[in-house]
C-alpha cells in the first residue's frame, strides 16, 4: 500500500504572514500567526507533488482525509515545557560541553569558573536552556564509563543548575537519574534512547521532557559510510516507530521534542536533505530540534575545516530554519547567532 507523506511548504513570516492568515489565504503553524504556510508537498517513496493548500478539497477521499489530518498536527499549538516558550520560534538551546574531546571546543570549558561563566552569559543572550554533556559524541568518539562521565559534569551542574534552566546531554540512565534529583529540566539522549536499555524506565517514572535524536550506529562508527533507501522518510519513520514504542511502554505524557540527528550517521547529501525539507517532521505534531551548529556540512559547503569559525554557516542554517518553523536551535554560539536572528526578524517586519 502506498504511503503518504505531508510537508508544509511556501511559508510566510512576521506581518506578510499575520495579514495573509487574516485573510485566509494560509494556515498558521502551531497557531502562531507570524509563519504560515500555503502550499504542501505530498511525497510518497516514488513521487513528490506541491498543491496549494485550498485544492487539498479536490483530492481523493482517502488522501484528503490524510493530508487534513497532517495539517492538523501541523496546526496544533504546542504547550510550553522546560522552560522553552512555543509561542515564539525559535527557542535556543545553549550548548555546554564539559569533555576534553568535544569536536569544535573540547577542553575550553573544563575549568569550573569558566564553564559557569559561559552558562550564564548563553542565557543572557537569549538562550532559554543550557544543554551540559560530559560525553563527547563527536565522530570517532568512544564513551566514557558512567563514573568518568559524571565526576566531569557533577560540581558545574550543581552550581549552575541553582542559577538557570539546564538540560542534561547523555546516553547513560545512571547520570539521567542523578541529573532529573538534581532538577533538569530536560534530557537529551543522542542515541534516540537506544544505548541504554534501561532509559526509558527512568524518563516513565520521572515523567520528565526529552529529546529523541536520530542516528545510525554509535559516534565510533556513524560516519563510515552511512546509507538510507531515502533518508527523510527513513527517519520520520524511525520516529513513528519510536513514539508507538514508548507509549506501549507506558509514557503518555507529550513533552517530546524530535531531533533528526544532523551529522549523526550523515553525510553531506544526507545532512542537506534534512535541512531543506526540515518542515515535514511538524506533521508528526511534536516540537522539532535540529543541531546544526558548527556542524561539519559547514565545511563541507565552505571548504573551511576550522570548527571555530563557522559562525556564518551556523547563522545562515539557523535563519533558514526559523523560516521553516523549527521549534529549537542548539547552538554553540548564542549571541551571535541571536543578533542574525533578531536583524532577520526586523527586516522582513518592515
């Protein structure tokens, strides 16, 4: 049986788009008037096809029945969690690695004083939630046992987690548990809760929000030659698969946020194709995270192989996907990336 996919597409932003809702000529996303849309591409595994949003009515009784209720999804307000405010797009997640080996600055924020200090000045600039790993998942990275794991965040996040929102990066239930005691407000599992088995017991009994990222493999061996029959509907289909696996393990709860892993198991081709149809994850109706900051399709474009100084890449993705509605930005470099952001928005409201 042939199988449909919805893409919101042609979106609209600030007043263009308020006037165009006004008038019915689009559809809000998530009820937030300034982005809207009024095209979508239905996709099967063989075919894709843009319709205007007012001739979905003349399509076949089934496929109009799916796509509306897509479009539903697509439409449905999101309710505020973790201290992200939906409301408003795009919420940006702060990215505090306290490892030796992180990919673009490992070993700059060990030191206490330092680790705290660039917390706060994150959230300062914008960022609603500070994400602390003491795993290096970058490519070719090995993990670390849990013990060596937690000694490497344990004092930072006791001190910073009594000053601002914190979410918690790791693969491990054992340092989910002492982190959800010490009061995160989020966790964010890279391996789309697959490492450990015993994740999704602890995210059931604390009833806490968390991240479901898509990857291939482990960081060892993720970017040795990864491959997909279609990497877009692959993993929106790891998702649906995800969600009814752990509803049938018993969490009901909707405080989910969806992460198509950018970089985790892709190459190039792979990574652009996530982010140029980024928008067809809204139909599976939870708020979407993408990590595309200073990720190495930067420099695959750029040509440039310093991790330091993908500033521009990071802003220019970052604007490319508040346009088509992504919900958070993890982001490296939230002061910079928030100024892209707020001249984007000051330009285009004129």
């Amino acid at each position: 049986m042939k199988r449909y996919y919805t893409r919101a597409c042609n979106f609209y932003f600030g007043k263009q788009s308020k006037n165009l809702v006004h008038r019915k000529k689009t559809i809000s996303l998530h009820q937030i008037k300034e982005l809207s849309f009024d095209h979508v591409e239905i996709i099967t595994r063989k075919s894709r096809k843009k319709i205007s949003i007012h001739r979905i009515k003349y399509l076949p009784k089934n496929l109009n029945k799916k796509i509306n209720g897509d479009i539903k999804k697509i439409c449905s307000k999101k309710i505020n969690f973790s201290n992200f405010n939906f409301k408003k797009i795009p919420n940006i997640l702060g990215v505090l690695n306290l490892t030796p080996d992180s990919f673009s600055d490992g070993g700059k924020f060990t030191k206490k004083n330092k680790a705290i200090r660039h917390a706060l000045n994150m959230y300062e600039k914008g960022a609603n939630l500070i994400d602390v790993g003491g795993e290096s998942t970058r490519p070719g990275s090995k993990s670390v046992n849990e013990k060596h794991e937690w000694n490497r965040i344990n004092k930072i996040l006791k001190l910073i987690i009594k000053k601002i929102p914190v979410s918690l990066d790791t693969r491990k239930s054992e340092i989910m548990q002492k982190g959800i005691e010490l009061g995160v407000k989020l966790i964010n599992d890279v391996s789309g809760l697959n490492y450990d088995p015993k994740t999704i017991n602890i995210l059931k009994k604390h009833k806490i929000p968390f991240v479901i990222q898509h990857s291939i493999g482990s960081p060892e061996n993720m970017q040795k030659n990864p491959k997909y029959k279609n990497e877009l509907l692959d993993i929106y289909d790891f998702f649906e698969d995800k969600i009814k696996l752990i509803r049938s393990k018993g969490i009901k709860h909707n405080n989910i946020i969806l992460d198509p892993g950018i970089g985790f198991g892709k190459n190039l081709k792979h990574n652009m194709s996530l982010i140029r149809d980024i928008s067809i994850f809204h139909s599976l109706g939870f708020p979407i995270l993408v990590g595309n900051s200073r990720k190495r399709f930067i420099k695959d474009i750029s040509k440039k192989n310093d991790s330091n100084r993908r500033i521009g890449g990071s802003t220019a993705s970052s604007i490319y996907l508040l346009m088509q509605g992504i919900q958070i930005l993890r982001i490296h470099d939230v002061n910079e990336v928030m100024q892209g952001i707020k001249v984007f928005k000051e330009i285009i409201n004129k």
